[in-house]
C-alpha cells in the first residue's frame, strides 16, 4: 500500500513537471508586449518577437519555459550583451587610461621645462661668460643637451659614457684654444685624453654631475616610462575579447529575464558579481603586478627632492658646466706643466694666433634650485591617483555590477537569480583564474591563461624591476630587461601554484546549493501552481521522471 502511495506521488509529481513544462492554458495567453516595447527600443525588427508568449525548448541560454524569445531574438540580446559588456569595461579602461595619459603629460612637460631652462640659461649666459671658449664650441653643449634630451625620453644610451665622451671632447677642444701658440697633433691630444682622469684638468665637477644626473635622469625617464606602461597595458587588456561561455552568462544574467516574461526583474548582486569574476578571471591575475608598478611609482617620487633631486640637478646642469670650464682655466698653467711631463714637449706653433684670451670666469647660478611648487603639485595629485586605481582590476566586477548592470534593490528573493525571481544562494568567488574553480555561473578552465594578459603581467614585472634599480639609483639596460623577461610567464597553467590550491578547495570547499545546480529548482517558485512561474525542469529530464513514477508505482500503472 505504501508503495503504492509512493507511485501515485511521483506519478502526480511529474505530471505536475510536464504540465509546467508545457504550460497551461493560462499561461499562453499572457502578452510579450512590454518584451516587444524593450526589445524595439534596442533598434531590432518587431517582426519576429511573438504577442503572447509561446513555448521555449528552442532557447539554448535561457531557461526553457514559456517565452516571449524566439531563437533569433534570443541569439540577437546574446549578441547585445556580450557587446554592452565589452562597451562598459572599454569605458572604464579609457578613463583609467586618460588619468595616467594626464599625469605623464604633465610630468613629461616638466622635466622637459627643466632640461629647457638650463639649455637657455647656458646660451644667455655663458657667451658673455666664457668668450670664445663657448662660442667656438656650442655644438658640442648643444649635443649634450640632445643626448640628454634622447636618454630622458628612453634611447638606449649610457649616460655615464656619454657624459664620458663629452668631457673628453671638451677638453681637447679647450685645451687647443688655451695654448694657440703649441702645435697639438691628433696623437698628443691622445696622450692628454689618457692622462685626463689622473689629472682631473675639469675639477670635481663631471664627477659631481655624473653621479647626480644619473640618479635625476634615471628617476625621472623610469617614473615617466612606468606611467607609459601601466597606460599600455590597460590599452592591450581592454582589447582582450569576451569568450563563449562568458558571453551566455552574461546574456542569462542581463537578458533572459526578458525572455522569461519578468523583464522588470534586475540582477541580484552575487549573482552578477559571479558571473563578472569569471568572465574577468584573467584580468583580476594582473592585480598583483599591478599594485608592485603603482607601489614602485610612487616610492620613487622621493628621488625628485634635494641636492642630487630631479628638480635641482636637470635644471641645473648648467651650473656644473661652468664649474667645469673655470676649473680648468683656474688650474690651466699646473694642468699644461703636468700634460707636458706627461706627454713629452709640443712643438711651437709659428701661426699661433699671439697673446692667449685673457681668462674670463663664469658668475654662477646658485646649484639647488628652490622649489617651484609645480612639481610638489604634480606628485601630490600622482600619489593619490595611483592609489586610488591600485585595486581596479580586482574591483572590476563589483564597479561593472554596481554602475552598468542595474542590480536589484529589491529583497533577496526578489531578484533575478538567473532562472526566475528569487533568492542567490551561492557563495560569491573569490578574484582571479584560479578561484573560479567552482564558479556557478561562467564555465571557465583555469589551466588556460589568457596569452595577452600573461604578457602583460610580465611587462609589469619588468618595468617594476626597472623602477626599483632607479631608486637605487642604478642605470638600467632597458633592452636587456626586456629579453631576460620574454621567456617567462608564457606558460601554461597557472602561476605560483594556485590551480592547487584551488583545486584543494573544489574537494573541501563549499557545495553548490542544489536549486541552483539543478537549473529550474527554487525553494520559492517551487510552490507557486501557474506555469509562468513554475520552476522549469530540464526537458531531457521529463520521460525520465515519468518512466521512474511507473516504475515505482508498478506493473499496474504502465
């Protein structure tokens, strides 16, 4: 008798199933007409969408109950959303993009102002200054401006060795025009070359500016160079198409309820997060990296200020050359004394041009220029900037959701969980590729990075070693830092390890509620009788519940 009891239950129950399935009477007759107002609103043919809902075994996102979708509707919002999706991460890229744009604008403009100024300062200056010893010789200061200008803005220099090569020059030059009256042949001025760093005929002064232009020119092209890259990075991100199965996810969160007949249902929150994370995974991986090159950036802004500061030796280079040439006028008659030992006695020059130029001394600018103001400003506003972008690929998701999806506020169990109005019982996931092991909502398989976010992550890293040698004050083959990092980070699977960790915490971690495993099952909608808001079964499901109802009932039912 039980037994019995048990078939007629089952019976009955899938009965019930099929007739949601298949609808009722009543509820065909319900109007697509707000469906029909919404979807023309898109700019879409009327053409096609149904006035009365109809059944929905042809869906292949949605869930398969009554609908105002036809197939082409259904594939056309699919479409849609995947693209509005695309639009709104762009978006949010672009403004990111534009602040970084601004901040190396500004900062580009300064320390080009400075370098500028000094090159100014110099022609103003050191004509009246130096006579001759400058007029005769503005290529070679006007050289040296150039090759700063190309180091600054990234060529492949030495700057120790170019600074190297411009004293070298100098001083053959100058040491000609001091004694006119000796014939200098190209193998003496050889000999005084090799003798150049014993006898330090220009003082302390190239060794002062190397070693503080290093520091300042380097701190200044590594901060600038940084903010150039982040800015790339987001460009080549953002070009990073949606795959498949994100994009059925996001037409079932943003549009399936419009198939459904509630099209006034909005998304709840969780929902929506899960569904953006995993459709996100890879880009919330640059995280890391990315909060390395911000925290780097701005640790080296303090490289800007003081004696050796960017402000005061770029826009002072100037200064030490003067030091330079009246070092070598002021030591001119030990210097020759010396060079001659040294190198042996030249021979005199019969078309000397007579007395020597009397000695003219440079006034100088004082060294430590005060602070403008201006770029105390621009580092203030780069900090907090910085800082407040050090978490945007992580709170993507949350900032996509909470600004372009129009999340319910509503109750829980008033939202659009994905099958119909009602409560979002999973967990929310955690960031990054290798915690969507257990994702409900996007499909995604962890030990498959994205190839070009992968890159990135690596450009990161490099410009982050980069920044963090300029700190140190280090010159660094930009080149060379590049080829050393190519090899890396192509690799399959997934970095430090965390595809086992996350695959440690499929096994262990939370179960997935079976009403929404099991699409269709909802505590709510379970108990409501209308077809409209009957829970769903999947269609390959019902011979199957019925073909288990005979079987428990016995012979006598089939």
């Amino acid at each position: 008798m039980e037994l019995r009891a048990r078939g007629w239950w089952l019976l009955c129950a899938a009965a019930a199933l099929v007739a949601c399935a298949r609808g009722d009477p009543a509820s065909k007759s319900r109007s697509c007409s707000e469906v029909r107002q919404i979807y023309g609103a898109k700019g879409f043919s009327l053409s096609d969408v149904p006035q009365a809902e109809i059944s929905g075994e042809h869906l292949r996102i949605c869930p398969q109950g009554y609908t105002c979708c036809t197939s082409e509707m259904e594939e056309n919002l699919a479409n849609r959303s995947r693209a509005e999706l695309e639009t709104a991460l762009r978006d949010s890229s672009r403004v990111l993009q534009a602040m970084l744009a601004t901040q190396l604008r500004s900062f580009d403009d300064h320390f080009q102002h400075l370098l500028n100024d000094s090159e100014r300062t110099l022609q103003g200056t050191f004509p009246g200054a130096f006579g001759e010893l400058y007029t005769q010789n503005t290529k070679a200061f006007r050289d040296l401006y150039a090759e700063l200008r190309l180091y600054y803005r990234g060529a492949n220099l030495h700057l120790e060795e170019t600074l190297a090569e411009f004293w070298a020059r100098l001083l053959e030059r100058l040491f000609k025009q001091l004694h006119p009256q000796l014939l200098l042949p190209d193998d003496y001025l050889d000999c005084l070359g090799k003798q150049a760093e014993a006898l330090r005929p220009f003082g302390e002064a190239p060794r002062e500016l190397r070693l503080r232009a290093t520091r300042a020119f380097v701190a200044a092209r590594s901060f600038v160079q940084g903010l150039g890259v982040a800015s790339d990075v987001v460009r080549k991100v953002a070009q990073v198409p949606l795959g498949p199965e994100c994009s059925r996810a996001v037409m079932k969160l943003v549009y399936c309820a419009h198939c459904l007949g509630v099209p006034g249902a909005r998304p709840c929150p969780d929902y929506c997060r899960n569904v953006l994370k995993g459709c996100l995974a890879n880009q919330a991986d640059l995280d890391a990296e990315w909060r390395n090159l911000l925290d780097s950036m701005v640790l080296i802004t303090d490289k800007f200020w003081g004696t050796s500061g960017v402000e005061s030796v770029i826009g002072s280079v100037h200064t030490w050359l003067a030091e330079a040439i009246n070092a070598l006028q002021d030591n001119r008659d030990t210097l020759t004394a010396k060079v001659i030992q040294g190198c042996g006695n030249p021979k005199v020059n019969p078309q000397g041009s007579g007395p020597e130029e009397k000695r003219r001394r440079g006034k100088l600018a004082p060294r430590e220029r005060p602070p403008s103001g201006t770029l105390e400003k621009l580092v203030t506003e780069a900090k907090a900037q910085l800082r407040d972008v050090q978490d945007f690929w992580i709170s993507l998701p949350g900032t996509l959701c909470s600004e372009k999806m129009a999340l319910s506020t509503a109750s829980d169990d008033r939202c659009w969980n994905g099958m119909a109005r009602g409560r979002y019982l999973p967990e929310v996931m955690g960031d990054g590729l290798a915690n969507q092991i257990n994702n409900p909502e996007v499909e995604v398989d962890i030990t498959k990075p994205d190839m070009t976010i992968r890159q990135q992550i690596m450009q990161l890293k490099i410009m982050t070693n980069r920044l963090r040698s300029a700190y140190n004050g280090n010159d660094v083959d930009f080149q060379d830092a590049s080829d050393d990092g190519s090899g890396s980070g192509s690799g399959d699977g997934c970095p430090d390890d965390r595809c086992g960790r996350g695959a440690s915490r499929k096994s262990s971690g939370s179960r997935t509620p079976l009403t929404h495993a099991l699409p269709g099952l909802s505590e709510q909608e379970g108990q409501k009788t209308s077809a409209a808001s009957c829970p769903q079964p999947p269609t390959f499901l019902l011979p199957f519940l019925l073909s288990l109802a005979l079987t428990v009932a016995g012979p006598r039912w089939r």
